[in-house]
C-alpha cells in the first residue's frame, strides 16, 4: 500500500513550499492591498478588509505557485515534495488554501464586524478560491514533473 495519512500530505505542502518566493509574494501581496485600497480611495469606495484580503489571497498564491514553478531547485527532500505536489496538485492546495483562511479570519473578524460566522464564511470563501486557483495551475503544470524526473 502506498497511502500516506493526511498529516503526511500536509508534511509534503509545507515541504514543497519551502524555498518558495515569499518575497516576491509580500511585495505582490501589499503591492496588490495598496492598489486596491488606493483605486477605492480615489473612487470614493475604499474598503480595508476587501485590499487586505485580497493581498492575502495573491500573497499564497504567488507563494504556491513559484515553489511549485521550479521542481529541479533546491535540496533533495524539497525537489521530492515539489514533484509530489504537482503529482498531486489539488492536495498540494490545501495548504495555501488553509493559510489564506487563516489569515483572512482575523482580518475579516476586527475589521468588516460581521461577526464569528459572517467572518468564518468570508474567509472559507478566500480560502476556496485559493485552492481552486493553485488546483487548476497545478493540473497545468504537471507535465513539469515528468520531464524533471
């Protein structure tokens, strides 16, 4: 049998991602806060929970997507977990999908006063359209991992 527990799966996103440009995606992230409060402010719609969110939606993204991007870099174990990871795409994005949750929930919570519910909901929403996003790109990507092998 060659099943691996959920634990496992989770061990191997944390491992794919690591490398990842998290640079690129904190400026990517505030780049992309900044213009979407900045356009609101200038419309006369600004709204700090929708540019925070949304920067943390592209911040793991850009995160998922470039350490996946090159499965040929970095040390064994995360050259192996990168492979795993665009064999498996759609449980690749579980992780990025969760930490985009996780981070939007507080976010969402202090900020829009929606309340515990409204703030879970809206985050589980950023969350899906993380996994959604880094699943379909991960599917097109595959055949990076047949020809890095």
């Amino acid at each position: 049998m060659n099943e691996i527990s959920r634990s496992e799966e989770l061990s191997l996103s944390g491992a794919a991602l690591r490398g990842a440009p998290w640079k690129a995606a904190a400026i990517g992230g505030g780049a992309i806060s900044l213009a979407s409060f900045g356009m609101g402010a200038i419309t006369g719609d600004a709204d700090l929970t929708w540019a925070l969110s949304l920067g943390i939606s592209l911040f793991t993204l850009i995160a998922a997507i470039g350490a996946v991007s090159k499965p040929d870099v970095g040390d064994r174990t995360t050259r192996q977990a990168r492979l795993w990871a665009l064999k498996h795409p759609w449980k690749f994005a579980l992780l990025p999908a969760g930490v985009t949750a996780v981070l939007s929930y507080p976010v969402q919570l202090v900020l829009d006063g929606e309340g515990v519910f409204g703030a879970a909901w809206d985050a589980m929403w950023h969350g899906a359209l993380v996994y959604l996003i880094v699943g379909i790109i991960g599917v097109t990507m595959k055949g990076r991992a047949r020809s890095s092998q």
